[in-house]
C-alpha cells in the first residue's frame, strides 16, 4: 500500500513539521560538525585542519576526529596536496536530490490536485531512494479520513502501489537484487512475501499501466500506483491514489487507475517522455 503500514484514522495535520520541545538536547559533536560544513561551504578552496582549529576554536582532536568521519562517509574530500577539506561527492549527490525532487514536486503539483479533486482520493507522489519508495509530495482529499503519510517518508516497494510502480519495469536482475538486500517482509496475510508471485504481480502492472496494492501494506486501505517516465523513458517517480477499502473497490479501480495513468502521463509529457 502507498500509505506504507498505516490506518484510515484521524491524524494531526503537519505533526512532522512540528518545532522540537525547548528542553530537548542537541546533540554536540552533530553541532559541531555542522558549523564545520557551513565554514567550508563559504571557503573558496577548502580548509586545512589548522585553519578550521583556528576559526572554530575547538580542540584539534575533536576538528580531525569529525574531519576523518565525514571524510569516511564520503561527505568530505582531502586533497593530498595542498591538505585542504572539502566538499565530497555525497553532499553535492544528496543536494541534486533534493532539487531534484523539490523540482519534481513543482511540476507535478497542478497535475496531483487534479487528481485529487477528480477522484476525491489522497494523492501521493514518490521516487526511488536507496530502493525504497520516498514521498515526496502528498495532496489530501477533503473528509474526516486522513491517511498518516507525510513528506519524507519511505515505503517498502513490494508491499506498496507506489513501491511497484516504481519496480515494474525493472528487469529481473534488479529485482532479485532488491529482494536480497530488503527482502519481503510480511505485514499481513495479504503481503506478497513470494519471489515468484511479485514478479507476476509486477509483469501485470508493467503490461497494465498501473500497480495495485490491495491491502497487502495495512489492512483496510487499497492503493494505485501508476509510474512516471522522463525523457529517456526512464521511470523517475510515481503517482498514487490511496483510500479505504470502501473507496477503491473492484468496480472503480478501473476508472480510477485510468485518471491516474492520466495524470502520470501528463506528467511524464511535462518531463519530456514521448511514448512510442
């Protein structure tokens, strides 16, 4: 299911965006290397680990213990030559994620509102991150029901329609691969937890046009997900609308998967894809 593991139930608007109570703790070394981050983002070339020691004024230990973490994870890059710190190659990858999903969310927007007031459903919108499905736009529908989905969440993509969406043109070696580092873990009778079957389920949505998550995610809440595709002919996202079981029903999915295979296609169009 796209709403990833939850219930038809009320839930407080925005609750994520929430500010952190006062009394709650930062954590130290964390604040520490943020200032770090932020000094070498306003340096032209770098800084050497004295220089940071002398414009932050913290102990040279400490400075080169979080230099060679981040150094570590990739976030920063020493030259050997002139022993200068900088930028690496993840945080310029994290940052082009991030537009790039901020920009996706731009040009998806008056296509999801759409979607949302012709089907009367909650609308979500994701792409593929470290293989799980991430959300990263959500348009709900008017009513009491709230489906706890929220920015920057991330869904399984076996269990969700966003999730197959996102899969269902992926070849067979791509999948065995997914499967083997996530696996297929079961949240309910109606989880595919069997190799065979999900690639089945994944062959149909591929010929299809739209995945379907029938409860296999949270009890009581059915999903469709259609994939969206960019210039290449690549699927770069995925579109979704999310209810109760008393919402999508076996004599509505039809309707519902074509109006949102139609906002994914105008999306798409948007993105420059040219169907063949």
């Amino acid at each position: 299911m796209a709403t990833g593991g939850v219930s038809p139930a009320r839930v407080p608007e925005q609750t994520v965006d929430r500010m952190p109570a006062p009394g709650t703790q930062s954590v130290p070394a964390l604040e520490k290397a943020l200032q770090i981050l932020q000094m070498l983002a306003a340096s032209r070339s770098g800084l050497s680990l004295q220089e940071i020691v002398q414009r932050t004024g913290l102990p040279r230990s400490s400075v080169h213990c979080i230099l060679v973490t981040l150094q570590r994870q990739d976030f920063l890059y020493r030259n050997e030559s002139t022993s200068r710190y900088m930028f690496g190659l993840k945080l310029f990858s994290l940052a082009n994620m991030a537009l790039s999903g901020l920009r996706l969310r731009d040009q998806a927007a008056p296509f999801l509102y759409s979607l949302m007031h012709q089907t009367q459903l909650t609308v979500h919108l994701a792409i593929l991150e470290r293989n799980e499905a991430l959300l990263v736009a959500k348009v709900d529908a008017p009513g009491i029901v709230r489906l706890a989905t929220w920015l920057g969440k991330r869904m399984e993509l076996h269990c969700t329609g966003l999730g197959k969406a996102l899969m269902c043109h992926w070849d067979e070696k791509r999948i065995d691969a997914v499967i083997a580092e996530h696996g297929l873990p079961r949240h309910n009778d109606n989880t595919i937890a069997s190799v065979k079957r999900l690639k089945q389920d994944l062959s149909k949505a591929a010929d299809r046009g739209y995945a379907v998550d029938d409860e296999e995610d949270e009890i009581g809440l059915r999903c469709i997900g259609v994939p969206v595709f960019d210039h290449t002919g690549s699927v770069v996202a995925a579109v979704s609308v999310a209810g109760t079981t008393s919402q999508i029903t076996g004599e509505n999915v039809s309707d519902l998967a074509g109006r949102a295979m139609g906002a994914a296609g105008e999306l798409s169009q948007v993105l420059g894809y040219t169907s063949k």
